[in-house]
C-alpha cells in the first residue's frame, strides 16, 4: 500500500488565501469607486467653471482698462498729434505730456508692462515700462512699435506677439505714420491666478489658431509655447471648459483629467471603514499563516546562507520542512553547492595555471630577442678581427646572462633593473661605438620601488634594432619618479629618444586589443610587456608608446606598489 504524503503544499495553501483576500479587496475598491466617482466628476467641473469665470473676468478687466488708456492717448489728444509737428520744441514738450497721462494710468494698473508710442516720420519713439524690464526687452519693444509705424494703417485688436524673447498680450493703433500699442507679458497676465486654486485644474491662454502662448497650473499633457496642443483633450481623457476674451481673439481653456477625479475620492468613508475592518481580520490570519509557514522557514535558508557568504564551506541546511516545496529545494540547494565549491576550486586551479603558462610564454617570447642580437654582434665582431672587443663584450654579455636566467617573471628594484640596463649600453657600445648618448634620471627615493624584470631592458633592445643609425648619433632619456595616478601612488617612467618615432602600423598593432601576435613578428617585445603588466598587475593602461614632436618617441610605464600575480624566484644558475 503506498503511504501518503502528509507534506502540505505551500503554494495551493497560499493561492487558497490570496484568492479570498483579493475578493474582500475587491469589493472596497469597487464600492468606494462606485459611490464616489460621479459625485466628485460633478463637483470639480463646477468648480472648475467657476474659477474659469472669475479668472476670466479680472483679465477681461486688465484689457477694458488698458483699452481706456490707449483710448486717452490717441483721441482728442492734442499732445498725440504733436508728436508729428515740425517744431522740435513742440514736439519734446507733447511728448512729456503724454508721459505724465501713462505714468499716472500705470500708477493704479500695474500690471501693463509697456506703453510704447513710435513716429515714422522723424523716427522717434516715446515709452514707459516697468522697472523689471530688461534693457534689451525695451529695445525690442521700440524697433517693433517704429517697424509697425512705417506700416501705414492697420486695424486695432488684441493679439499675442513674440518680440524678441518675450511673448506680450497687446494691441496697437497705427495711423498716419505713427503707432501706439500696449504691452502686457504673458507670464504677466497670467499671473492673478491664485496658486492653491490650480491644484487640479491647468489653464491654458490660446489665440483665434488654437496655439497656446501660457498656462497656469499642474500640467498633465504636452503642450509647446507657440504651437497647437500635441493631443486632443478626448484623447488625453481630460474635461474642457472654454472662456472667450477681446471679441474672440484670445480664449482660456480650463482642463480637468479624469485621473484627478480619482484622485479626489474622499468620502463614504464609513462603508468602505466596516469592509476594511473585516479585511484587517482575516489579513492578521494570513499574516500569521505565511509567517508560520513561509517567513519561518525562509529566514532559515537566508540564515545558511548567509553562513555560506562568510566561507564556511562545508555548512549545508539541516533544518526539517513541513512543506513541500522547502524540503525540495533545501536537497537540491545542499546538492547545488556541493556542485558549486567543486566547480569553483577546478576553476581557480586551472585560472592559475592558465596564467602561469601565459606569463612563462610571454617570458620567451622576449628572451629570444636577446640572445639572437647578441649572437648576431659577436659574429659581426669576428669578422672585423675585433677580438679584445670580442672579449669585453662576451664579458658584459655574462653578466646580462646572469641577470635574465632567474625562472618565472617577478619583480625586481628598479636600481638593479637599471645597473642591467647601464651594462646592456657598455655590451652595445662595442657594438656601435659613438652611436648612443645615454641619460638616466632617477629619484633617489624610488630606486628600490618594485617593477617587473626586463621591462626596461626591453624598450633599450628594441632601440638598438629599431633606432640606432651608426650615421647618426641617438639620443636615449630614462627617468623615474613618483607620480599621483587617479589618487594612487605609483612609479612613473619614461623612456624617450630623438629617433624617427614609431612607424603608424606600430602603434596601431600596439592599441590592438587582442591578443595577436605581428605578421611579420616585429615589435613582439613591446606587446609582450603591455601584457606582462596586464598579467602581473591585473589591470589595463599600464604601459603606452607614442611619438613625440618634432620627432623621437617615448615609452611610459605607470608602476603600482605591489603586483598582484608574481612568479617566485627561483634560485640564480651560476655561470662561471
């Protein structure tokens, strides 16, 4: 007989309990939405009508008023046709008069930014504007007022126009050569608006083309200074209510969403209260059900986990499970880190060893450059029956021997690398006698910084194949010293020449990021180095070329104070 399982399944229990919640949850929201919607729909409409009328209404006022005063100025204004007289003198004494009717209108109706009287005829231009306004603003407003003079006659209505970088609410009268206007910026006539009163409703102010020049309050749809509304209300899910001003001219849209109808659902509190308390109820069961079976066992497994990050590799979930699915996936957990520390170890093993043998081929690759100029020189010598010279060189050539046969790549003081370096010139001067002045500039303070063996060795032998002319002498600077690199101490050092520079394939070859090798196997030793120090430091940029003016190059190394991968040294073959 097969024995039942008496392990409870978690996830039917816990879809069991989220079905009956949600149904309860339902059933607030449902009734709340129901009951309140339409009623706050109805109230923020009126409301919005309402502030659109009274709104409306006090900028009908701020262009009544400003009709007034351009009224006065123009009609049975004896001043205003002086302006045109022929007398100077008549026409500055009419022009001061004129002043005195704007400033004593402007007194009690501020908000007119400028009033703006221009004369074709003699190409003079009277104004009055705020004390806010900008120089280059009324500079604006008088070109305009004298462009529109010279215009002959144009019928007088309110618009909106963009002068320079103000957009102004205005009307002016043009006739006989002259122009009067008035000018109110938009910011300006939009602003009466009380703000707290926008909270969820936005005004636009548009022209008789529906392009929108202002608006007041939280946006929710796109609109662009100037140009049409991007979407249509409909389409936008918003209420419209529209107010007309200056015979048509100019028109407020108010907007209201019907996402802020949602938002303002605040009442019938009561009914959804009962249901609430009844959902906190059974809430406070299921709180209790998933801590008892879900919460408890799962800060279990995150407690063993945590155990694990802290390296403990052989702590494994001990803990017995009534559920299914835990005791399922604490097995399977235990067995998938078994799996995973295996893994791991065969993975740094090989990472290690992989490393390794890239570092000791790297190490061959510039070994051979070596020896082979080396070969190539005392067989040269030979030939020449140079055999003190033969001599001296094979003496200094042990040294450098003794120097480069250490197993493995590690590092080295930067003194001993440059006492190798000093003896390479001495090998290399029998070789090219006159050929090669050398400098080397080190900060005392950095001769025993650690840097990897043969690097500067390296860039010196790749002078001498590259660079050195027995025509011509070659100049070779070597200087170290500490540098600040990004906030990190390091070693800085330069290897520069007078030479020809790097060929462009080289430089290219050398940017190279992968890992190739040259078709025509030169300059192996500088791409070698560049990846010694990726190898050894575990980071990128450390060593660059490039060529420097008006000719010559230059090698730079960027050392850090420790090496992250090193080879041990093993101990110096001897060579007698």
């Amino acid at each position: 007989m097969k024995k039942k399982n008496k392990n409870k399944s978690l996830v039917s229990q816990t879809i069991h309990m989220f079905v009956i919640q949600s149904a309860l949850l339902g059933i607030v929201i449902v009734t709340y939405i129901c009951v309140s919607y339409y009623t706050v729909l109805e109230n923020m409409q009126t409301s919005s009508r309402n502030l659109l009328q009274l709104y409306g209404k006090e900028l009908e006022n701020k262009l009544e008023n400003a009709d007034m005063l351009l009224e006065r100025l123009i009609y049975k204004n004896n001043d205003y046709d002086m302006l045109q007289s022929e007398k100077e003198s008549e026409r500055y004494y009419a022009s001061i008069e004129i002043k005195k009717i704007i400033q004593e209108q402007i007194t009690y109706d501020q908000y007119v930014d400028a009033v703006v009287i221009g004369d074709s005829t003699y190409g003079s231009c009277l104004d009055y504007e705020n004390s806010d306004m900008a120089y280059q603003e009324r500079e604006d407003l008088r070109q305009y007022a004298l462009e529109r003079a010279k215009e002959g006659s144009a019928k007088a209505e309110w618009m909106i126009v963009r002068i320079g970088l103000q957009n102004y609410v205005s009307k002016m009268y043009v006739w006989q050569g002259r122009s009067a206007g008035i000018f109110i910026s938009v910011d300006h006539f939009m602003d009466n608006v009380t703000k707290k009163n926008l909270q969820k409703i936005f005004i636009l102010l548009k022209d008789e083309q529906q392009k929108v020049w202002g608006g007041c309050g939280k946006q929710e749809f796109t609109c662009e200074i100037g140009k049409e509304l991007q979407a249509t209300p409909q389409s936008l899910g918003v209420y419209k209510n529209d107010y007309t001003l200056a015979d048509g001219k100019l028109q407020l849209s108010a907007y209201v969403s019907k996402s802020q109808v949602v938002g303002q659902i605040r009442w019938n509190m009561i009914l959804v209260l009962f249901v609430i308390l009844i959902l906190a109820g059974f809430s406070v069961f299921f709180i209790n059900f998933l801590r008892r079976e879900m919460l408890a066992p799962m800060g279990h497994m995150q407690r063993s986990i945590e155990q694990m990050q802290t390296g403990n590799r052989e702590y494994r979930i001990t803990k017995e499970f009534e559920s299914n699915e835990f005791i399922v996936l604490k097995d399977a957990f235990n067995r998938l880190m078994d799996e995973i520390m295996k893994l791991k170890i065969q993975s740094y093993e090989k990472q290690i060893d992989l490393q390794e043998t890239e570092l000791k081929c790297i190490k061959l690759q510039i070994r051979p450059h070596f020896f082979l100029n080396a070969m190539t020189t005392i067989s040269s010598l030979s030939q020449q029956g140079k055999n003190k010279e033969i001599e001296s060189y094979i003496s200094a050539l042990s040294k450098n021997i003794r120097y480069m046969f250490r197993a493995g790549l590690h590092t080295v003081s930067l003194q001993e690398e440059v006492t190798h370096v000093e003896n390479y010139f001495e090998m290399q001067e029998l070789k090219y006698p006159g050929c090669v002045f050398y400098y080397i500039d080190i900060n005392p303070e950095v001769r025993e910084w650690k840097i990897p063996q043969m690097i500067i060795h390296t860039i010196i032998e790749n002078e001498y194949k590259y660079a050195v002319n027995i025509n011509q002498m070659l100049t070779i600077l070597i200087k170290a010293s500490k540098a600040d690199v990004n906030g990190e101490e390091m070693l800085y050092v330069e290897v520069e020449d007078d030479g020809a520079g790097y060929p462009k394939e080289v430089l290219q070859f050398f940017e190279n990021q992968e890992n190739t090798i040259s078709k025509t196997g030169e300059r192996v030793g500088l791409k070698s180095v560049k990846r010694m120090m990726e190898l050894m430091y575990e980071r990128e940029g450390l060593f660059t070329i490039s060529n420097i003016e008006p000719h010559g190059c230059k090698n730079t190394f960027r050392i850090p104070a420790h090496a992250v991968q090193e080879m041990k040294e093993q101990k110096q073959i001897k060579m007698d």
